[in-house]
C-alpha cells in the first residue's frame, strides 16, 4: 500500500488525468445518479396506474390533451361536492340495449373527454382510484345548480350522431386529516419537490461537463420524466393567495392548517398547509362552503356559511386567529 499510494499521487499530477477522472465520475455517476432520482421520485409521487391513463389519453383523445380548444360537444367528470373537474378519470360508454363497451375515454386536465356516440341508449361507468361513481351523495338528482344536467345512473338516450354532452359527478374521499397528518404530508410534498428540481439541476451540470451524445440523451429522459410527475402531481391554487395571520399583531402565521367543507354534508373536501407567508388558496366550484383553521399556538377558526357563485372559483378569504389562552406550566396545561 505503501507504494501505491505515491504512484496514485503523481498521477493525479499530470494534468491530463484530473480530466479524465473527472469526466468519467460525470459522465458515469453524476448522470444516471440523476435519471435514477428521477425515476424513484415519479414512481413515490405518481401511482403507475396514473400514468398508464395519461399515456392512453394523449394516444385516444390527443386534440384534448395537447391542445386547448373551446369547442363544445365535450362531456365531462367531476367532484359532487367541490364541483372541481376530475382528471385522468376512465370513462366506459356501455350499449344499454346490447351489454357492451362500446367507448372508453380518459379524462383531460379540465374533465373532459369525447364520446362521438351513434342515436341510441346507453349507460356510463367512471373509475379514479379513491373516487365513487354513481355519486352516492347526488344519488337521484338530474340537475346541479353548480353545473347543468347530471347523469347519476340508468339508461341515457342519445337521439342523433354526434358528441354526447353528460355530466358525470363521482364522489371524491373525504380529506379529514389530523393536523400533524396534514404537516408531515405538506413536508413529503416539499421532498418530493426538492428531489425533482435538483435532479433536472444535476442532470445539466453532469451533461454541460460531460458533454457527450451520453449525457444528452439522460438529460432528455430525465426532462420527460421531470414533465410527467409535474402533469400528473402538480396541484395549482388560487391566486391572488388568502391569508392566515394572527388576530392581535397580523402577523402572518405559518404552517397552519386550512380545511375547506361543504356547508350542507359536514365534508372536508381539502386540507392545506400555509406557506412561510401564511399564504393559501383553494380551487372550488359554485356551491356553499365552510372554513376551518388550526394551530397549536392558536384557538381553532371556524367560519360561518359562504357561498361561491362563479363555476370555477377562487377561495382565499383573510383569516384571524385568536392566540390561544392555555399556557404550559410544570404542573401541566393552564388557561388563562
């Protein structure tokens, strides 16, 4: 060993074998250490049944997921109660009179999917993990004020060649998390988010030193990989944000946890955490709702009944918390 490690030493001197070292350690571990990280990041943040339905959307019904259009003639999926449309959903269009699949479509990011339908009768079949269809909570009601006319189970009759506009509500699962759930949830959210940016950062250092077809070529996987987890796990939030903040100095308040229910079942539909700004917001539909607001710091918020009239709408009212009146002693919890 002795001798060794002097002829290691005046190797690593001749300036050509840094180079070279270096350029192998990015070329053959920086590199696919990367894709690696983007891999194991899609498949922890993204069930594989997700982005089975992805890939059979965009192959099905490309002009709905490569293309914005206003075109009407779409049906579409979405949440009973928060009205919000419901992406990479299966929908199965079922002859009524013949007992069979005749259509099967996937959802788009606005709900959507398209059933060019011959005059007939049919029923429908809508399957998302989690999610319940025929909505249980509308069961029997053919109209939505928040939307139009609903198909909640039985025989459809269409009567001339054409797109058949249905609107199909499934019942999503209640988020009625505790308030350390919701935390550890938001910090694995955070990870996640973390891990997938410095893979794509590692991944253009390693190909920029590099600088080979090789490197390249990861670089290319690992954006693609990189693009579908943002398509498939990236939920966006209203803006401009509502706030959370302290009811006697306004300052805002962190890492709180914000519930979003419907008014008339009791239901949680969404559970967030603010940000380092006391910032939150929540996408909903036209219907009524409720607000509730935790901290351990603070007394617990509840708000009274309000109502979003817009189809697609913005939740982000400004919260106060009163600062809560229990202190901890040695001799255990005092209210003061």
């Amino acid at each position: 060993m002795q001798d060794v490690c002097p002829l290691i030493t005046d190797a690593l001197a001749v300036p050509v074998v840094p180079s070279i070292a270096y350029g192998w350690l990015f070329t053959n571990a920086l590199n696919p250490a990367a894709l690696a990280l983007a891999a194991i990041n899609l498949g922890v943040a993204v069930p594989f049944l997700s982005l089975g339905r992805l890939v059979q959307g965009a192959f099905t019904q490309p002009i709905l997921f490569f293309f914005r259009t206003k075109r009407k003639g779409f049906g579409q999926v979405y949440e009973s109660l928060s009205k919000r449309p419901v992406d990479l959903a299966v929908v199965r269009v079922i002859d009524a009179d013949r007992k069979r699949i005749v259509m099967s479509r996937v959802t788009d990011s606005s709900g959507r999917f398209l059933a060019i339908l011959q005059p007939g009768r049919y029923q429908f079949l809508v399957s998302k993990p989690g999610h319940d269809f025929p909505s249980r909570l509308l069961a029997g009601d053919k109209y939505d004020s928040g939307i139009g006319r609903i198909y909640t189970g039985g025989i459809l009759e269409h009567d001339s060649r054409g797109p058949l506009e249905v609107n199909l509500p499934i019942d999503s699962p209640e988020d009625n998390v505790s308030v350390e759930q919701a935390l550890r949830r938001q910090f694995r959210r955070s990870l996640h988010a973390v891990l997938a940016y410095s893979g794509v950062i590692l991944g253009a250092v390693s190909t920029i030193v590099a600088w080979n077809w090789q490197s390249w070529l990861m670089l290319a996987g690992h954006l693609i990989l990189f693009l579908i987890f943002s398509r498939l796990s990236y939920k966006p939030y209203g803006r401009p944000w509502g706030k959370v903040a302290d009811q006697i100095t306004d300052e805002p308040l962190p890492r709180s946890v914000v519930r979003i229910l419907d008014s008339k079942f009791n239901r949680v539909l969404e559970t967030v955490v603010t940000d380092r700004r006391g910032q939150y917001g929540f996408i909903v539909g036209k219907n009524t709702y409720r607000l509730f607001a935790d901290r351990a710091s603070h007394e617990p918020y509840r708000s009274s009944a309000f109502r979003v009239a817009q189809r697609s709408g913005i939740v982000r009212q400004n919260v106060t918390m009163q600062p809560s009146r229990k202190v901890v002693t040695q001799q255990g919890v005092a209210t003061l």
